[in-house]
C-alpha cells in the first residue's frame, strides 16, 4: 500500500512532483472533480486540530470521496479500545484509506507494519507532519521561485515539534539550509548535526522565518516562567521583525499564540504568509490523497 508517514528519506524528485500536483490543483478551484468517486476515505483524528483536519476533508470532498470523520472522544477508544484495534476495525468495514493523527512518537510506524490501506500521517508526536511541510514548500517555492539555495530559520520549540523535523528532513532534500533557534530547554540535540543553533540576531537574516507555536500542552509545568519571557528573548515582535531582510517572510504552522512567539501585528503583516499557507493546505492534500490512492 502507499502509505504517507513522513518526509525522512522522500527525494527532492518526489516532493516536486507533489507540489506540482498542488499546483494543478490550485489553478481548477472550482472545477467539480471526481477522480476518487467511490472512494471512502476517513479522518481519524486522536488529537486535536483545525487546519489539517478541515483541509484534508475538504481536499477529500473535491476529490469527490466519500469522508467517514472520526473522533477519539466521541468513539470506543473512550472504552478503552487501542489505536490499533480502532484502525483495523474501520479497515475491516472496507474503507480506502486513512488520514491519521496521533498523540504518541513511533505508533504510526507500527501501525504502517500492520494495516494494509494506505496511512497518511497528519501528525504523530513530535515525529513528522509532512502535509504541513509540503504546504509550507509549496509556499516558499510560489513566492521565491525556487526552493534550492534559500536559507530558512526554524526558531522556537525544536524538541516538540514535528513542522520542524518534516520541514527539515525536505528542506535538506530539496537543497535549502536550515538554521534552528531556540531556547536550551527547547532544543532537540539530535538533530544539531543537520541545522546549526544559531542566535536569533543570526536567524532574522534568513529568507524565511518560521517561528513555531509554543506547545504549552507537551511541557511539563515551570518550563516556561512566562509568557513575557518568552516573547522577550524567543519571540519574533515588531522591533525585531523591522530587521529581516526586505525580501524576506514570515511563516508559522498555526495555531499562533499571539503576543507570545508571534505579535500580534505581524499575524496578518505583509510579511506574513500564515493565511496562504493555510490555504495551500487544500491543493496539497488532494495531491497527497491522490497519490495514496492511486
Ligand atoms: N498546523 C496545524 O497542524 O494545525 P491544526 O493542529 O489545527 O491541524
């Protein structure tokens, strides 16, 4: 089957052609398309979420699949059933395929061993969420032109993020450099031999800075003193947005804490390209289903 778990290891040939696909996509928005009629796809959500959940089903229904959305709290899994049992019951009810969101690392990958339609991570842990970064590529490719040779700053929460991880593992791929920046405490050191930690000064002078959204839900309590703290040393204000170069952009996955890592100004800047990033989000799923589908 053709399963979608992540971008570790994906050619630069593969994710092009993805874009492309995306691209056809973007430019026949209204067209009635029903290359997936008969299909039955559905949203397995055992985390929360607005963005992915939402343009994945309306990528789905453009397709002209049919969506079956599912959400932990409303299912057995409040019984107690496992992530396992629930995938392979609604295999065995004959849907196509799965989009799969999960709160824990390395579940997915064991899943993929065992289900035999086609998975499609829309998050596991802090793993991967390679839709976003292929949104985030498409992004970048439409305003520069060009991927290969573009400096990007990832600055925030590294350890928790699983934007930063998919969006690394294709941006290397794809021929831009990668800078992180972050806090000591929210730096993941494995990956220090592939984006050197730099300083923020160091990071606002890269074409794209994507700043990510603190995950207040995965830290332990006392991490952060406080919001202020934050947003003093590790968030992109006003002030410090003034020193970006006059070409570049500012990304973020969303959701954004506003004032927090991101001022509130700067959310819908000309700067900004959050809102187009989140509508490149249907395009780029309904390249992705495509694909596991076909
Ligand atoms: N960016 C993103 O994944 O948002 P959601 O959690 O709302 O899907």
């Amino acid at each position: 089957s053709r399963h979608f778990l992540g971008l570790k290891g994906v050619s630069a040939e593969e994710i092009t052609s993805l874009l492309d696909r995306a691209a056809y996509w973007e430019g026949h928005p209204n067209k009635v398309n029903n290359p997936l009629q008969g299909k039955f796809v559905s949203n397995l959500f055992f985390e929360n979420s607005t963005r992915t959940r939402f343009s994945f089903e309306l990528a789905q229904k453009r397709l002209g699949a049919d969506v079956l959305n599912f959400s932990a709290a409303e299912s057995s899994v409040q019984k107690g059933e496992s992530i396992y049992d629930t995938v392979r019951t609604l295999e065995s009810m004959g849907i196509d395929a799965g989009v799969i969101r999960l709160k824990p690392n390395g579940v997915l990958q064991e899943l993929a061993e065992k289900i035999k339609i086609p998975l499609i991570n829309a998050g596991d842990g802090n793993n991967e969420h390679p839709t976003q970064a292929l949104l985030d590529f498409y992004t970048m490719r439409k305003h520069f032109g060009a991927i290969k040779g573009l400096t990007v700053s990832i600055v925030g929460d590294i350890l928790h993020s699983r934007v930063a991880r998919s969006n690394l593992w294709g941006l290397l791929a794809l021929g831009a450099k990668v800078k992180f920046c972050a806090p000591p405490s929210m730096q993941a050191p494995e990956l220090a031999e592939f984006a050197p930690y730099v300083t923020f000064e160091e990071a606002l002078q890269s074409d794209v800075v994507m700043m990510l959204r603190v995950q207040l839900e995965r830290h332990d309590t006392g991490l952060l003193k406080s919001a202020e703290e934050y947003r003093e040393h590790y968030g992109l204000t006003v002030e410090r947005s003034n020193r970006m170069a006059p070409h570049a952009i500012i990304m973020h996955p969303a959701p954004v804490n506003r004032n927090v890592e991101l001022d509130d100004e700067l959310v819908e800047h000309p700067k900004s390209k959050i809102f187009t990033q989140i509508a490149h989000g249907v395009p780029i799923r309904m390249a992705v289903i495509e694909r596991a589908l076909s």
